[in-house]
C-alpha cells in the first residue's frame, strides 16, 4: 500500500476517536460578528480542513515550476539520447581498434627477449 493512503486511514481514526472523546460544545469568537457554536470536534475539523486547503493553494506555483523544470530536463534527455544515437552510429562504421592477443603471451616473449 502507499505511503500516503497508510498515514491518511490512520489520521482519520485519530480524528475520529477524539471527535468521539471531545464532543463539548464550544463558543468560537471572531473579531468580526457574532460567537459561533458548535462541537469542538467540528470547529478542529473545520480548520485542519481549511489548512490544508491554504497549504495546497500555497504550494501550487511551487509543485507547477517543478513540473515544468521535469518536462524541461525530460526534453534535454531525448534531446541527448539523440545526440549519442548519432554518435554510436558515425562510430560503428569505422574500423574498429585491433586489441592485443592474449597478453601472457607478450609476458613470456618479453621475459625471453631479456
């Protein structure tokens, strides 16, 4: 399972467990206008749910600049996977370097030639 589903089923128990631990009505006071009531519960649900939604709005031009600098990086590896196709096949019609036969070989005659 993800990450993220794991840690959200267990953020939803707690929140449940202490909605059913803390229901006590509250007075919730604003600056402006008239004292809400309501279950603590409720008014903490409200507000986590409103962080989240001010951390999302928050974090977008963030999480868009990273995903244009992932489409921008994605184009350059195309972009030099092409560069180095090129470059295979210029060099596979060239003659290739002839390698050295067995090298105890060229040991032994250089330790006779001394």
């Amino acid at each position: 399972m993800q990450k993220s589903l794991i840690i959200g089923l267990l953020s939803s128990l707690i929140l449940v467990v202490f909605a059913l631990k803390n229901n006590v009505n509250v007075q919730l006071d604003f600056i402006i206008g008239k004292p809400i009531n309501g279950s603590l519960s409720l008014i903490l649900l409200i507000t986590i749910i409103i962080g989240v939604l001010v951390g999302l709005l928050i974090s977008f031009p963030s999480i868009k600049k990273l995903k244009k600098t992932i489409h921008n990086n994605k184009a350059e590896i195309t972009k030099l996977k092409n560069i180095l196709d090129e470059y295979k096949k210029e060099t596979s019609h060239k003659q290739p370097l002839p390698q050295e036969e067995n090298t105890e070989e060229n040991n032994d005659t250089e330790n006779i030639d001394l």
